[in-house]
C-alpha cells in the first residue's frame, strides 16, 4: 500500500446501489444503525481479501 495517503484527513468515495444496500444492512444487523462502523468493517474486509 502506498503509504503517502496515510496522513488523508478526509476521503470521498461513491457507492453503487448494490454497495450502498451492503452497507445499510450491516450497519442495522452488526451495528444498531450505525453506518460508520458498518463502512470501517466492509473495508477492513475488503483489504485483508485484497492482501490475500
């Protein structure tokens, strides 16, 4: 990972439909409605598939 990204105090990123409906069901299941932490996990997924 390059690592000059890592002091980013801010991103903006577009979800699609089938992303944005991954996310909200996440956040009702695993995080009593809180989409950040819905989006933090789905991440943290996304990357330690990405390092395999």
């Amino acid at each position: 990972m390059d690592e000059a990204f890592l002091d980013l105090e801010a991103i903006d990123v577009e979800l699609d439909e089938e992303l944005l409906e991954a996310v909200n069901e996440k956040a009702f299941t695993d995080h009593r409605d809180n989409r950040d932490a819905a989006i933090r996990d789905l991440l943290d997924e996304w990357l330690k598939r990405k390092d395999e």
